[in-house]
C-alpha cells in the first residue's frame, strides 16, 4: 500500500479501494497537463533536488508532463545532489549560487535573484 501504509491496505481489501499516486491526482484535479501544454514554460522545484526526487515526487510529474508537451522546463532547487540527472533545460541550485549558508539565511533573497536571472535569460 505504499506510503499510505496499513490504512490504504485496510482500503483496498475492504472497502475495494484503488490506490494512485497523490502527484496523478492533484494533476487531474488542476488539470496541469492542460496547463503545462498550453505553456511555453514550466518552473518546478525542490528543497533538495535529489535521486529521490526523479522518483515520483511532483517535480518529476511536472518534468514529465513538460517533456511530454514539448513545454521548456526549469528548476529551481535549494540544493541538488551531485550527480543527479535533472531532465530540464536550467537548472538553479541556490546553494552553488550563494552558498549553502547564504541560500538557508536568506532564501527569500536567493529566489528573487534566481527568478531575476531566469526571467532575464527568458526574455
């Protein structure tokens, strides 16, 4: 039963429930494939971009629904594990760019910076 654990198998055995994975419904429910593919870029993140992360966490839903659609894909990340294959066009690690102590002191600051860069380059 997955991360549902003992109550999403009491579900199915009893009550013939039918589990799926919370990313495909909550893109149901916004309609996100719609939206990502009548869009010419898609921004997803993650605290820390890591192998867990390409593994059905949302980011890899947006990335695959972007790839999908033939949308460009950007990520921005507080951290990305070395490594890791990331299947987008940018990647923003803030913690390359200010440093891992400058990213956790000041996020707020490290994001603006990033999104001025991205909306710079996408222009």
């Amino acid at each position: 039963a997955g991360a549902a654990g003992g109550m999403g198998g009491g579900l199915i055995a009893f009550l013939g429930a039918r589990l799926r994975p919370g990313f495909e419904l909550v893109a149901e429910a916004l309609d996100l494939p719609r939206h990502v593919a009548g869009s010419d870029l898609v921004i997803t993140g993650e605290g820390r971009f890591d192998r867990q992360s390409l593994s059905g966490k949302a980011p890899a839903g947006v990335l695959r629904l972007a790839r999908e659609a033939g949308t460009r894909a950007f990520v921005v990340a507080g951290q990305v594990e070395e490594g890791v294959e990331i299947p987008a066009e940018r990647v923003v690690d803030l913690s390359a760019r200010a440093g891992l102590e400058g990213a956790m002191d000041r996020p707020r600051t490290a994001l603006a910076d990033a999104a001025a860069d991205l909306a710079e380059e996408v222009a």
